[in-house]
C-alpha cells in the first residue's frame, strides 16, 4: 500500500506539475501566448521561487527557538493582516453557489425554512448544501439578536472566512511541529506568506474554505491519537502492567477520539472531501498495525481492543450526536421532499465522464426531468454506462488526465472569477483585474513548483522505503492529498475543488524544499547552486525586454468597471408583455463611463421583432443618452446587450438613471430581463430597480458600468517600475544564495 500510494502521488503530481508549465490562461501577452514563452516564464519565476525558499529555510533553521517563535507570531500576523486588508480593500461580493447559501440564510431570519422553489430549485437539488446554509442561518440570527445591522451581514460571514483559512494554517504548522519539528513548522507558515492563495480567497465564504479546517483538524487529531498509542505500546514492552500515566493516556485518549467524531461529521456535512482525512487516517493506522505484525497478530488484536474500546465508544457516540444534530436541523428546516428532488450521489459521477469533468448544464436539466429519486439514479446510471462504454479503456485514461489538470493545474483556483465583484481601483486592477497577469505568473510558477515539488517528494520517499524500508514521516498527509486527487477522478471537476487542500500542498511543499536543502552539503555541486537563481535571473530579464512590445507598445481594450452586477437571481418577470412593464434601474458612482451593458434573454435569435427604448439621466434630470428604438433581434441568447454612450464623466458621486420601456412587442417576440430580485440581500445598495413602476425590494438589474478604451497593458513608466522591482528581487535572491552556497 506504500508502495502504491507513493506511486499514485508521484505520477499523478509530476504530471500536473509538467503541464503547468503550458495550461494556464496567458492571453494578456497576447502575440507570447505560446506554449513556449509560457514555460520560460515558469521556469523562470519557479527557479527564483526556489532559491527564495532555499534562502528561507536556512535563515529559519538558523535562528534560535526564540527567535522561531517570534518569526512565527510575525509570519501568522502577516497572513492575519494580508487577508483583513485584502477585505478592506478589495471588498469581493460573493458570487455564484456562496451567494445562493448566504442570500438563502437571510431569507431564513424571515421564513425560518429553506425554500424548494429558490433559484428555479437550487435548493431542492443540491441538498448536500443544507448543513452550511442551516449553520450559516444560526449565525446570522446570532448576529441580528446582538443588533449587528444586516448590511455588515457579508462582512461578518466573510470574516468567518478568514478565521477558517487561519485555523487550517494553524493546525498545518502544529501538524509539521509534531512530525518534523519547529524549523520545519515555522517554515511552511513563511511558504503560507508567500502563496498567494492564502490571501485571494479571503471572501470566499462557501464549503471549500469552512470545511477546511476539519480535514486540517481529522488529520491532527489522528496524529495526536497516534502519538499516544505509541506512548501505551512502549509503555506495554516495558513495564506490562497498568500505571497512573497510562490511566491518563487512555482519558486523553478517549477525549482525541470524542472530538474526532465531532470533528469528523462537522467536516463531511460541510464537504464531503473532508471525510478522506478520516479514510487515510484508517488506512495509515491499519499499515502500522500491519507493521508491527511480527509481535503476534493475536497480541496486536487484543492490545487494541484493550486500548480502544472505549475510545471507540466515545468516538460512535460524539459522531451520532452530531449527526443526530444535522439530521434534525433539516428535518426542522426543510419542508419539502428533497429525497425525491435532490440529486443522487452518480448525478456527479454521470456528469463528470465526459470530456474533462466539469458541470455541464445539460447533464443537470436531464436528471431534473427525472420526478423520482429512483428514476434518477437509474436515469443517470444508464448514461454513465454508455459513456465508460463508448470511451473504452484508454478514453478513461485520457479522460483521467483531463480531470486531473482541470482540478489542479491552473495555480488560481479561478479566484479572477469569484473576486470579481468587487471595489474597483488600481490596486484591483493588479491583483484580479486589467494588469493582474505578472501575479498570475507567480501563482502558476508557485503550483507548478509545487506539484513538481510534491511529486519528487514522493518519489524520493519511495526509493527510501524500498532500501531502507522507512516509512515516510508525512505519509499520512501525502495520502490524504492522493485521495483528493481520486476522488475528483470520480467527481465532478472544477479548479475551485482543490481549495480545500491548499494547505496539505504546503506541508508538502515545505517539507521538500526542507529535504532538499538539508541534502545541499552532501553534494559537492552545492556551491554552483546559485547559477539556478542567476539563469533565472537572466531568462526573467530577457522576458521582459521581448514582453515590452506586448505590453507598452500594443494598443489593446481596456474595460474600466464602474459596476459590475452580472448577478441575476429571484422570481424571474418573464418575457415583457406589457408595454406597461418599463424597467428603471439607479446607479451611483464617481467613475468616467462610456458603456452600459445589461443581461438579457432572447428566446428567437435574429428573429425577434419587438424594440425597447432606452434613456439615462443624471441626477439633475439631464438626459446623458437616448435611443428611441434597439432592436431584439441584436440580442445574442443570454449575452450582455451594451449600450454605447459617449464619455461621461461624473462631477464627483453622481446619481444616474436607466429607464428601459417596450416600443414594440408581441407574445414571445420580445426579451426578458434578467435582475437579482430575491428580496433578501442587496446586491448593489447604491440602486434601486422598479418595474411597472413599483420599486422591487432589495432588488437590481443584472447590468454593468464601464469605461471602454483602447489604451495599452502598462505605460512606459509602470513597466519599467515593475520590471526594476522584480530584477532587483531576482538579484537580491541571486547574491543571498551565492553568499549561502559558496
């Protein structure tokens, strides 16, 4: 079973590792977009990368344990401090299913009950999403029960967040101190600092993050619950009998295995991935126990009886409770029969056997279409069949290579898309938006060192194993990883599921670099090393003199958002049939705007003959634009429909308004507006919707406001800027490491 799990893990990272090279989104250098240029700008970013946690790792290992702890307070404040500020600053909305949970718990401080009919039935459907929204309800009415005003409501689920991500990198760092010591521990919390990840997903507020810290705490308990069994063996051999210390070991004991069980369900209802901690912790101890099989499979069985049955006990009864509590919380909330409506565990399995796994909006209206839970399984099972078999064994390979980068390869996690929503600047701009393509370089330089880290990692584990038969140190953690990357084998596949194995990737990746460094002075090359960072250094140079021309000197299209409420959720107004069902949307800002784009549904294509009339004014009553007369029929499906204006440019925050009316309609040759209508969280509170004239709670247009222009990537003066600031790091770390080296 080492072996094998080794072997997995090395294959399946080196060959994420490798492709991360070429598969990720590198259209902002435009004519460099090529798979080539893409891989020298890794190679370049991943060697200086390394050198830099080289160079961290000695000046860590170095210090004394006091300076350690003090490094530590300041590396976990820095992350503390990076994620409220990315907050403060960047202040991203949730999107998407994170919105459809929190938006569902506020309406529950109303109704007291998840609704079936929500989202056309987004709730009735995906019920593996009750557990977070029921726990996200008790604490919203938590906060409104202490007075806390529902527009800091985000804020506050988002802060959630955060101390969710923090206590995963806590219980990372205690992970590694157990195993591999302090050095090592404090090693990955400055890995932690220096990954972007740690920061961008901030406001993500969803199952990915919240579960986190439970596998985190599955695996930490597990290995404190080791620990202590090792303590009882030892204390066997030597003495036989029963003492005070080994009394206190099994009430410890006992405790680890209670919160276990707590642990565990918390984990698993809020993500299903979070019980593969728990799987590779049975699998882990099973192999130890197997280990030990020389002293008597018998004496093994008994001891472990002796020792653990009521630990056991502990554990099934802690696990029921939370179960039982789970359990109830939904048969009190929901009120609807969702055994029927949701959909089956093979709806994802069926729905990820094609192309490269990922959703596909057709799969999910057939099983819809199905009225029972048993004729949607057997629906989707007979799918799933015809496509293993029209794929054959090696289209299930390749198919497996597909899922695999589609959950791994892209460094981002796709957060771009989640942050989008957001408070727009220059600091936006470098981050997620317009100019953030050097910080993408960096994050995709930083997953595939990571990977190729990792899957070296594992290689080098299994050689040892094979000679010296040593079990790996962090097996536990390396099989946890391995399972997460088999499970998505099987699942649905999305860049955004790898999250919430952010940090087991760390501990790895810490845990290399730190072998590897360590293994420095046994080579006699060891004091060349610093020509890596120096290549690196002069490839990066290179780069950026041929990237000038993509960058300075190419005109390309800029979109400066001022609002960008794409969102559209809520009781849908249908098709306009009414020539009294006028739309007027307000909106405020202090941003120049040239563009206004609004989402719409367009069921007949070019056909449609019906025409609206448009009008903005400002807030003295001003008319800013008008076109008597757009034509449906310009309206692509469900594209965003933009509207041109001239430039305006708002004497500080102005007030301004859409007014949308039917010209000309007939039955279904008109359009239907898309709009965030729930009534219970406002979007966008500097608007305000009304249709037919009455104005819709909490209610806004799905529409954005924008600056086009043709401008260029950077100026002359910003690239030069960025480009000193990076040679001077690359250098920096240059010079460190050959001080360090030679």
């Amino acid at each position: 079973m080492y072996t094998l799990s080794l072997f997995l893990l090395t294959l399946f990272s080196l060959y994420i590792g490798v492709f991360a090279f070429f598969r990720w989104n590198a259209s902002f250098l435009r004519n460099l977009s090529h798979a080539p240029v893409q891989a020298l700008f890794i190679l370049a970013f991943g060697a200086l990368l390394l050198a830099a946690l080289v160079l961290l790792y000695r000046l860590v290992n170095s210090m004394s344990e006091k300076n350690q702890k003090r490094l530590e307070l300041a590396f976990f404040l820095i992350l503390a401090v990076g994620q409220l500020g990315f907050l403060a600053v960047i202040r991203p909305q949730l999107r998407y299913d994170p919105l459809k949970i929190f938006d569902m718990a506020i309406e529950m401080l109303r109704m007291h009950t998840i609704s079936g009919t929500y989202e056309t039935g987004y709730f009735a459907r995906y019920t593996n999403n009750y557990p977070l929204t029921i726990l996200t309800y008790w604490f919203l009415k938590l906060l409104q029960g202490v007075g806390v005003p529902e527009s800091g409501f985000m804020l506050a689920v988002q802060l959630v967040n955060v101390v969710c991500i923090l206590v995963s990198v806590v219980l990372g760092y205690l992970i590694l101190k157990e195993l591999k010591g302090r050095t090592e521990a404090v090693f990955f919390l400055g890995i932690c600092v220096l990954c972007p990840l740690s920061y961008v997903w901030a406001g993500y507020f969803y199952t990915a993050n919240c579960s986190m810290p439970f596998l985190m705490g599955i695996l930490y308990l597990g290995i404190r619950i080791q620990k202590t069994l090792d303590a009882f063996h030892r204390r066997t051999v030597v003495h036989s009998v029963l003492t005070t210390a080994s009394n206190y070991r099994k009430g410890r004991l006992t405790l680890l295995f209670a919160l276990l069980g707590v642990v565990t369900v918390f984990g698993f209802k809020l993500r299903a991935t979070a019980a593969i901690a728990l799987i590779a912790l049975c699998i882990d101890s099973a192999l130890r126990s197997w280990r030990r099989r020389e002293e008597g499979l018998a004496g093994l069985i008994g001891e472990t009886l002796r020792t653990l049955s009521v630990p056991f006990i502990a554990f099934a009864v802690t696990a029921a409770l939370s179960l039982g509590l789970f359990s109830s919380a939904v048969n009190t909330y929901v009120n609807f029969d969702y055994k029927n409506t949701g959909f089956p565990a093979v709806h994802w399995v069926m729905m990820s056997a094609r192309w490269d796994g990922s959703f596909d909006q057709n799969d999910e209206n057939y099983t819809v279409s199905f009225e029972t839970k048993e004729e949607k399984t057997a629906a989707d099972l007979a799918i799933l069949k015809e496509r293993i078999k029209e794929a054959g064994p090696l289209g299930l390979v390749a198919l497996s290579g597909r899922k695999l980068l589609n959950t791994w390869v892209d460094g981002t996690d796709s957060y771009q898309a989640e942050d989008s929503y957001a408070s727009y600047g220059k600091v936006y701009d470098y981050l997620i938006g317009n100019k953030s393509g050097l910080l993408l370089i960096y994050t995709q330089a930083f997953r595939t060192l990571e990977m190729l880290v990792i899957g070296l990692e594992a290689a080098n584990a299994l050689v040892r194993l094979r000679r010296k038969k040593k079990r790996p140190q962090l097996f536990l953690v390396q099989l946890t990883l391995l399972g997460g990357m088999a499970f998505h084998l099987l699942w649905e596949t999305n860049p955004l599921y790898s999250i919430g194995f952010t940090y087991l990737c760390l501990m790895l990746l810490a845990d290399g670099v730190a072998e590897f460094t360590e293994a420095l002075p046994d080579y006699t090359v060891s004091d060349r090393l610093w020509i890596t960072p120096a290549a690196g250094t002069v490839l990066l140079a290179l780069l950026l003199v041929f990237a000038k021309k993509e960058l300075v000197d190419t005109p390309i299209e800029a979109y400066d958002y001022a609002i960008d409420q794409y969102q559209y959720a809520g009781g849908y107004d249908g098709y306009v049939t009414s020539y009294n069902q006028n739309y007027v949307q307000t909106f405020t800002t202090d941003k120049p705007f040239n563009r206004i784009s609004i989402r719409v549904i367009n069921p007949l294509d070019d056909y449609n003959q019906s025409a609206f009339c448009v009008r903005l004014t400002d807030g003295s009553g001003h008319v800013v634009y008008e076109n008597d007369r757009f034509l449906a029929g310009l309206v692509t499906k469900t594209a965003l429909y933009e509207f041109q204006l001239e430039d305006i440019v708002p004497n500080g925050e102005t007030a301004y308004t859409l007014e949308i009316w039917p010209g000309y309609i007939e039955d279904e040759n008109s359009l239907e507006f898309l709009s965030y209508t729930t009534g219970n969280w406002d979007l966008y509170p500097d608007g305000q919707l009304s249709v037919g004239g009455e104005t819709v709670k909490n209610g806004d247009l799905a529409f954005a406001v924008y600056q086009y222009r043709v401008t260029t990537y950077f100026s002359l003066k910003q690239y030069l800027v960025l480009c000193a600031g990076m040679i001077m790091l690359a250098v920096g770390v240059t010079v460190l490491s050959r001080k360090m080296f030679v």
